[in-house]
C-alpha cells in the first residue's frame, strides 16, 4: 500500500504558525497579523501615526492561544496609520410608485488604512 500523507489546508497552516490576534477596532472584530494592513473605519490620527490597542480578545502563538475575558490582560496590538482616505462610491435610488416621488444619492466612507507593526 502507499503511504498515506496528511495534506496540510492552508488555514491550518495559518493556525499552527502564525502569531496573531482578535482586536476591538471601530466597533468591530477583527483577526489581524503581524505586518499585514487592514482597512478599517476612520480613526483620528494622521499618516505616520501610532496606536496602542489593549482591546485585545484573543492572542495565538502557534499553539499557544489565549482567550479573554472579556479582554487579555496584559496584551496589547501596535498598529501604524498609512493612509486616510475615501472608500468606494455607493449609488442609492429611492423610487415610489404612483407618487411621483424619486430620490438619488451617493454615499463615500471614510476610511483608515493601519499597518499592524506589533503584537504582545
């Protein structure tokens, strides 16, 4: 018989190995790692700013992972702004039959783009 290999998913391969964390940012959750950037709801600040986050949920290390509760004691999530911009535009149309009755807008988000530099 041939021999059976276990295949390794990608996600479990991110799981096993990668240092990572569940963060409170903008109202809302977010999974993060070390050195990606993540956009995210405008925060106050400008390009080349550093934020301290201790709303850390959960903290990974490989196969050690720790939960909060509500939060980790003692941890904390370095991120860097890179950039402040406008998000995608969003076309809306109210239309109401019989009343003559149309309305057009658009809508732009603000939005944020963080570097994660840090997390401990």
């Amino acid at each position: 018989m041939a021999d059976s290999k276990k295949v390794e998913t990608k996600e479990e391969k991110v799981l096993t190995n990668d240092k990572f964390a569940v963060i409170k940012l903008s109202g809302v959750q977010l999974k993060v790692f070390e050195g990606k950037e993540y956009e995210v709801n405008k925060l106050k600040g400008n390009k080349g700013d550093i934020i301290e986050l201790n709303d850390v949920l959960l903290v990974a290390n490989g196969e050690d992972i720790k939960v909060g509760k509500p939060v980790v004691e003692g941890s904390s999530v370095t991120l860097e702004i890179t950039s402040q911009f406008k998000g995608e535009k969003i076309n809306g149309f109210l239309y109401k039959a019989k009343a003559r009755s149309r309305r057009r807008y658009g809508f732009r988000a603000d939005l944020t783009k963080v570097l994660v530099k840090k997390i401990s």
